[in-house]
C-alpha cells in the first residue's frame, strides 16, 4: 500500500510540473507493481490520469496559464485519434502494447535531453501558419493516447512551444487540458477491461492529490533539471521493460 501511494505521488507530481510524463510511469506501476493485466493497466491508467490532468489544468487555469481555444484544436483531432488508437490497440496482444510503450519511452526521453523549448511568447499569425502541423500533431498524440495510454504531453508541450511560440508554463497547463480530454475518450474502448482491484485505490487517490499541488508548483521549480532526471529514469525503466518483455 505504502509503495502504491508512493508511486501516485510520482505519477501526479510529473504530471502536474512538466504536463505529461503521469501515464509513462503509471501503467509500468499497474502492470509490475500491482499485477494488472496490459490492457486493464492502461484503461485504469487513461482514468486516473486523465482526471489527474483536468485537476491540475484547473490550477493553471487559475494562474491564466493555460489557453482553452488552442486546447480544443488539439483536443478535437487527439480525440479521433485516441478513439481509433484504443480500437486498434484490441487488435494487438499485451507483450506487443508493453514493447511499443518501453520504445516510446525511451523517444521520449531523448526528446527532453535533446530539446530546448523557446519561451517566446504567442503570436497570431505563426498560430495560424502552425495549424495544418498542430492539427497533425494533436491527431497523433491522440493516437497514441489510446494504443498505449500515453497522454502524449511530450508531444503537445514541443508543439505548442516551437510551433506556436507559446510560453513553457502556459503550454503544459494547455496540455494538461488536452490529455485529461485524450485520455477519457480513449479509455471509453478500454471500458470492459477495467479492473476494480483495491490495490489501486491508494495509486489513483494519491496520483490525484499530487496532480494540482505540482500544477501549482511548476511555476517556481526548475523546468530544466527536472527533465534531465526525469529523463535519465525514463532510459532506466524503458530498458528494463524491454529486457522483461524480451527475455520473459
């Protein structure tokens, strides 16, 4: 129980200071740590975190870092692309769904050691010149939301910086809003597969205690040195995944 609380705290705490990064360490907890099934862990994952980022868009939204219009861009294309992920997903078997996630994982963290996002502020015409390419963006951090119950936030937060010229802050509150939608919608496919196991209720009760503190948090905490560590971890649980599903 101790451990499981634990885990929830991480997982919200990630998700509330950088807007995504809660779904890469919950669905590894579910599945090695509390023994769900793949499918079952990513469902449950889809709705804890979900609500977990609706939580802490909501203390973004309070400090005016997060901007709803550019949200629902993306949350219009990422919920067609999480509906047709979480379908095609029933198609593929469990190992497969954890080595596709490890893989993921690992991209992810060499995105956020690579990448420098801009701070400079929004203007409206490279909004609109970004569009095509924010549409396709939003469309496929969806699609990924519903295949392997990613929230997709290290590819909306990239975007709506470097496309959009958007601030830090006020992308991972937008993202927080668009993968709290991403992730309901999907999870709606992985509805018979939820499990009610008690074991999880310290996870999802602790995830969504964290959620909004960190939201509150992310506007005084070094973006920079949290990344590298996140993803310095995110490398050391993606090849231990990888070894699992190869060698089991």
């Amino acid at each position: 129980m101790l451990g499981s609380t634990i885990s929830g705290l991480a997982t919200g705490t990630l998700l509330g200071l950088l807007g995504g990064g809660g779904s890469i360490i919950a669905v590894p907890i579910l599945v090695y740590g509390l023994g769900l099934e793949a499918k079952a862990a990513i469902g449950t994952s889809l709705i804890i975190v979900g609500l977990a980022s609706l939580l802490a868009a909501w203390t973004h939204y309070r400090k005016h870092a997060v901007v709803v219009s550019t949200a629902i861009i993306f949350g219009a294309t990422g919920g067609i692309g999480s509906f047709a992920g979480s379908r095609l997903a029933q198609l593929i078997p469990d190992s497969v769904q954890l080595i596709l996630f490890a893989v993921v994982m690992a991209f992810v963290a060499q995105l956020m050691l690579r990448h420098k996002h801009s701070s400079i502020p929004a203007d409206g015409d490279e909004v609109k010149t970004a569009l095509p390419v924010v549409l396709l963006a939003g469309l496929g951090a969806g699609l990924l939301t519903g295949l392997i119950g990613v929230g997709g936030g290290f590819i909306i937060v990239p975007a709506l910086t470097i496309l959009l010229r958007m601030p830090l802050r006020k992308a991972i509150g937008t993202s927080l809003l668009v993968i709290g939608m991403n992730s309901m919608i999907g999870a709606i496919s992985y509805a018979s597969r939820l499990s009610l196991n008690l074991s999880i209720l310290p996870f999802a009760v602790a995830t969504l205690a964290a959620a909004p503190l960190a939201g509150g948090l992310a506007h005084y905490v070094p973006q920079e040195k949290l990344k590298l560590s996140f993803s310095i971890s995110l490398l050391v649980l993606s090849a231990w995944m990888l070894a699992k599903q190869v060698f089991h």
